[in-house]
C-alpha cells in the first residue's frame, strides 16, 4: 500500500507472529555510502524480522486442493490421518465419489494415501486443531503498519526517541544528529505512542468520570446544605416569632389587667354613689311629713355635710387613660428593633477551593511542644482569600513513633490520631496547632469542605532533641570586647529588650529587637567581677553585687538611680522582685533571705532549710508572691516565708552533683530551673506541684554552665537565624504567638539561648 507520500506501508503480522529483537549491530557502512554520510558506530538500532501476510496465510490457511481460504463456517478444515488438512467442501466432494462409496475409503488428494471414512461420513473426520487457532488468532489479529521509505523500498523508517525524528537510515542526512540516541523501527514507534495514547486517554476518562462523580456528589451536598440551612432559618425564625408572640401575649395580659383594675376602681365608686343617693332619696321622704322645725334644721346641716362630702365622687377615682407607645414615643426603640432584625441572622458562603489551597509547616517540630502550621486558603482563580469560615478539619497521625525516653513523652501506639486544634484567624488563613507527644514520623490530613487540600497529607518529622531557636554571643560585633564573657543573668523587658548581665565585663548590655546589641551601660555597682543579681521589671531594673553588698536600681535606659545595703548581709548571691514590688534577696553567707519593701526598708527575713543552705544559688517568686529557693532541690515558702514544700528537680532521682542554678516562672504558674551536673546540663520545666513536665537537652548546642533564665515577655521574639525577631515554629505573629519561649544564660558558652519550653 502506498500513502501520498509514496511511502509504503506493508501489513505485518499479530506480535506473536512477528519476530522483534535488539540486535546491539550497527549501521552498516555501505548503507551509510549510499547515503554520502557517516553513522557513528554507538548508534543503537532495534531490527525486526517481519512475515508477510499474504505469504502465511497461502502456506498455512488455504486448502492445497481448492485453493480457498479455511474459515470456520463452510470450509473448516478436517485432519486426515496422513496429517494433511482439506476443507470440508473439498472432502464431501471426494466423498460422494462411486468409488469411495463402495470401498468406503477415499484418497488424500495431497499424499493419496488411503483414508478411511468414519461412519459418520466427512463431519465425523477430526479437525484441524492447529489451523482453527491460526484462523481465531488471524480473525483477532492487529495489524500493524510498517511505513517503507519510498526510495530504497527494502528499508524500514527508523525514528529517534530522543530527536523525536523520521528518518531512512540510507538515505537521510539527519543520521548524524542522532548519535548515543536511542534509535527504533518507525512502526516500533507507531505502536509504543499509541499504546500511551490509548493509556493516557483510559487515564483521562477515568479522571473525568470521577470528576463528574465528585460534582455529582457536590450537587447532591449542596441540596442537601441548602435544605439543612432552610431548617434552621425556619427554625431560628420561629424562635423569634415565638419571643414577638409571646411580648405581645403579655403586652395584651398587662393591658386586660390594668383595665380590670381600672374597671373595679369606677365599680366601687359607683356603688358608693348609688347606696348615697338611695339613702338621702330615704331621708327625703321620711321627712316630708316632718313638722318640728329643729329637726328640718339639723336635717338640713347634715345634707349640707353631706353634700360636702360627696364632692369628692364627683370626680371618677381612676380613669380611662391606657395607651400603647408604637410611635413617636418609641420610634428610637422601634429602628433599634428592626436594625436588629435587620441583622438578625447571615449567610456564610465560601469560595475556597481546597485543591488550590497549601499548608505551611513551620521549621521546628519538636515532641513535648506546641506546633503549628499555618493554612493558606484561595479561591478558584487562585487568589487568596481574606475572610475567614471555612469548615477546616485536621487529624495528625503518628506513623512511625520513635522511642526517645524524652521525659514527660506518652508514646502513642502507630496510626493513632492526636488532637489538633484549627485557629480561624478570620483573613483566609488558619493555624493548626498540634503537640505531639513522641518523637517520629507524622501525617496531618487537612480538609475543607471534607476535600483535601493541595498538599495533604503532611508528612512531618518530629524532632527528638529540644535545641535553640536562636542564641547570642556578641562576637560578630566589630569590638573585639563586644562579645560576653561570664554572663550569669539575663532579664526580658515589657519592650521585648534583653538584658544580660555580662559579669566578666562588669557591664549590663541591652539585645534590641533585632537581635544586635544596641546599647550597653555598667558602673560602681557592676565594678570587681561581683554582679550576679539581675532582676527586669516594667519601669525598673535591679542588680545585686555579692563583693559590695549593694542592691542597685537602675531606670531601663541605664541610668543608675539609687543603691541600698543591708548590715545582716554576708554574701548575697540572688534577688527577685513580687508583685508587691517587695524586693527579695537569697544571702548564702548568713543562709537567710531577707525581704524588703519599695523604699528598701526591710520587713522580715527567714532562715533557710539546712538542705537547701548548703548550695542555695537562685531565687524567684511567683504571681502569687510565694518564694521559690533553688539549690540541691526546690523549696517554697509562703509571702510570709513559711516553708511550704520542696521537690527534687533532677531526672531519676540521681540528685548527687547537680545543682539549680537558675529559676524563673512563667504566667501560667510553670517552674523554668537551669540544671547544673558533673555529666550534663540542661533546662527542667515543672508545674506548680513540682511535677516534671519537659526537658531542653540542647542536643545540638551542649549548655555547659547554664546559670540564669527568664521568660520571653512582650510581643517580640527571636528567630533561630539571629536575624528579626521572629517565630520559626508556629509560624505567628508574635502579638498571636503560641510559643513559650525562654533565655538561657551559658556561663560555660558565654552566650545566651533561646528555647521553647512549652
């Protein structure tokens, strides 16, 4: 067959006829001089070995005798015994021969060896098991369309999978430009494409009939949310009917009451009216046959008191007047009503399309922590939405759970669902906030509409170690003296300002919002190496010095405003300041605390618990004034300085060697100690009863001496990268920021690091 291109196309066999093999040979040189070109010898080519169609089927599918082609209907061939095969047409035909009806036999018209005839005649003969399977196999054959150059008609066209190119390997130029590319028979290519075309099609349909389903089913959705929303107009209405219906029930009750009082009030006065006038009409009549003028006279005075009297019931004692205000009077009254009625119920609707619509996981997932990942909602067109709403549902799955040991951790059982709360913030984005409670792999599933969003499922890997977002060390300042060295305390501002007491510089530097220091302040009260108190409040702060004994007070911009001393003083170590601005100071060398009020006069001290006098290093107080002590253990003691309660705060019990050196509490009643060991060191954190809650091991950046430690205050935070201020875990604003964060003062780094602890 010839196209219009005068390119030959010749039909092949079924694949299981055609003969198709890699060969690793080579374009042959002669071809490639035919061509005036050269063939690098890395070409691969891919040869087949093809049977005609018409040379198969005269060889195997057509009766030697007739000549006509084997079918399955009016010539079927029949095996004779010398296992030649003949139509059935072709053998009825010998059959009915004299001769073979006599011997009843007849002769192979191929071999002519005698074949005997069974007594069912030719339809009782065997058939042609083989030929009837080449005949179903040819019936259900696929053709395959073999294009032939026009030129050189013995050559197959190759094509070039990675030049998507037709070419004849004899007398095409472009044989060059495929070298080290994968050559293929053109009809090789044909059949391959099409196999993908038919697949991506098959892939498409499916595609499309669920989508079809899936906006079947989104009709179905949305026929029913209207019919529920209905409902529930029709029932809030009701609801609202009911409360007009029943204020004007009693509206009517108070108007029939007032009338029936009214209405007993005129009854009343009209009786006493009545019974007055029949009983002078009485009188009258009694004494019309009176003839004593005095007693005419007394008559007429007690008439004239009479009359007097009865003035009074001239006049109705109640009256007529009821009204009910509707108009002017309660016009102001009425538009509140209807501007409620107005407003009285809305319609959320939601242009959110979920498969556009991303999550954003935050950059730190550590276990025992809150974290977040925030979701950013758009519409179809892909732009982002700016109000809030939609059903957003979440579930985090722990799919591979680690072991840590971490304290405080419960480890969940693999494909179990923690609870994940869903934060509108009401401009098209939500936060889903999650604490996991081990370390390992998890799955966040998020939905809207209970469709899945573009990325869902998350697969989020949740850390073992606590380590910091972020620390300081003053060394990529320009002055060399502008790195810490020794720091052992550190305070947050209300600003967001960090002050850390850099001992070994006698100095006090300021850490703005940006994380650089901007400003550093020292004096006599900082001089001789001996400042390790430092206490930041809102409009003040306080540094104590062990070596002069003194408390000073400084104004947040490093101005010192006034100093004090205590005569009982030995070695004070730490001072804290309550809510009642009463300053308390820890003094290991007379192994008491001693307390004072805002104008620095003291009001009492008590002595320390002999265990905890022996290594006392750290106090604080909490919001509801009670002291904490932190040395070997914790102890609390009231306002009044009462002992409460002590607790060890080292893990397993191995107290020997570790130390608190540190403490400080957070707004929600949780104790921050820094722990000091032989072997480690790291941040505890514990409830109110003293209850281990978490720990900061710091796997990645070893805390070697931590000292002091405070609570992020304000609307500011740190980011790991020492860069802004900002939160790299949950991925807020830090005026929404659910992040507990904390400062870690590293004697042994000389540095300061921020955790999160909660």
């Amino acid at each position: 067959l010839l196209d219009s291109d005068g390119v030959e196309f010749v039909c092949s066999m079924n694949s299981m006829l055609v003969a198709n093999f890699t060969t690793g040979s080579q374009l042959g040189g002669g071809q490639l001089d035919r061509a005036n070109d050269t063939m690098p010898a890395s070409s691969t080519v891919v040869e087949t070995v093809s049977i005609n169609f018409e040379d198969f089927s005269e060889s195997f599918l057509t009766c030697a005798t007739c000549l006509c082609s084997f079918d399955s209907n009016r010539r079927k061939p029949k095996l004779l015994s010398c296992a030649h095969t003949v139509c059935t047409i072709c053998l009825d035909a010998i059959a009915e021969l004299p001769q073979s009806l006599e011997s009843g036999s007849f002769r192979c018209p191929i071999c002519r060896e005698t074949i005997p005839l069974p007594r069912g005649g030719v339809p009782a003969l065997p058939p042609s098991f083989l030929v009837n399977q080449l005949i179903d196999l040819m019936n259900n054959r696929r053709r395959d369309l073999i294009p032939k150059c026009s030129t050189h008609v013995s050559e197959e066209l190759l094509f070039c999978e990675t030049c998507d190119r037709v070419f004849c390997p004899c007398c095409s130029v472009e044989t060059n430009e495929c070298q080290n590319h994968t050559v293929v028979p053109f009809s090789i290519a044909i059949k391959r494409m099409s196999e993908i075309m038919l697949y991506k099609a098959n892939q498409c349909v499916k595609t499309l009939h669920r989508a079809g389903e899936n906006v079947k089913k989104e009709l179905q959705l949305l026929e029913e949310s209207g019919e529920r929303v209905a409902r529930d107009i029709d029932s809030s209405f009701l609801e609202l009917n009911l409360a007009i219906e029943r204020r004007r029930l009693e509206l009517l009750a108070k108007v029939r009451a007032i009338q029936q009082a009214k209405h007993q009030v005129l009854k009343d006065q009209l009786s006493i009216i009545e019974s007055e006038k029949i009983k002078i009409e009485r009188q009258c009549v009694e004494f019309q046959s009176e003839l004593n003028v005095r007693n005419i006279t007394r008559r007429i005075g007690a008439l004239n008191e009479k009359l007097d009297s009865s003035l009074s019931l001239v006049e109705p004692r109640e009256n007529s007047f009821i009204r009910y205000d509707s108009e002017d009077a309660c016009l102001e009254r009425r538009s509140t009503m209807e501007r409620l009625i107005g407003s009285y119920g809305a319609i959320t609707v939601s242009k959110t399309f979920p498969l556009l619509c991303q999550a954003e996981v935050g950059l730190v997932q550590v276990v025992n922590l809150r974290c977040g990942v925030r979701l950013t909602t758009v519409d179809y067109e892909g732009r982002n939405r700016v109000t809030g709403g939609d059903p957003v549902q979440a579930w985090l799955t722990c799919l591979e759970p680690r072991n840590d040991g971490t304290v405080g951790a419960q480890q969940p059982p693999p494909s179990r669902h923690c609870p994940v709360e869903v934060v509108d913030q009401d401009d098209g984005t939500y936060d889903l906030i999650y604490t996991p409670t081990a370390a390992g792999r998890y799955s966040l599933a998020v939905t809207i509409f209970g469709r899945p969003i573009k990325n869902s499922p998350l697969c989020l890997d949740v850390a073992l170690h606590n380590n910091p977002l972020w620390q300081y060390d003053g060394r990529d300042e320009s002055e060399p003296s502008s790195a810490l060295f020794q720091p052992v305390r550190v305070g947050c501002g209300p600003d967001g300002r960090l002050f850390v007491l850099d001992t070994g510089h006698n100095r006090i530097k300021m850490i703005a919002a940006d994380g650089q220091c901007k400003e550093q302040f020292g004096g006599p009260a900082l001089d001789g190496h001996s400042a390790v108190g430092l206490h930041v409040g809102s409009e003040r702060l306080l540094t104590l010095n062990w070596r002069s004994k003194l408390v000073t007070e400084w104004t947040l911009d490093g101005q010192a405003v006034k100093s004090f001393t205590f005569s009982e003083f030995v070695e004070p170590v730490d001072l804290a300041v309550d809510s009642r601005q009463r300053v308390v100071v820890l003094d290991t060398g007379a192994m008491k605390v001693f307390v004072f009020d805002h104008d620095d006069k003291p009001l009492f001290s008590f002595p320390l618990e002999a265990a905890s006098s022996a290594c006392a290093t750290s106090v604080t107080t909490t919001s509801d004034d009670h002291i904490l002590i932190g040395g070997t253990d914790v102890r609390v003691y009231d306002d009044d300085g009462r002992f409460q309660r002590s607790f060890v705060p080292v893990l397993g019990g191995e107290s020997a060697g570790y130390v608190v050196a540190g403490l400080a509490v957070d707004r929600r009643g949780l104790i921050l100690a820094t722990i000091c060991g032989r072997r480690s060191a790291y941040v505890a954190v514990f409830d109110q009863q003293g209850t281990l809650v978490n720990k900061i091991d710091s796997h990645n950046s070893r805390l070697r001496r931590p000292s002091g430690i405070c609570v992020k205050q304000g609307t500011a935070d740190v980011d790991h990268g020492g860069g802004s201020f900002a939160c790299s875990a949950c991925l807020s604003s830090f005026s929404t920021c659910c992040c507990c964060c904390c400062f870690v003062a590293d004697l042994g780094n000389n540095c300061v690091k921020m955790y999160r602890y909660k």
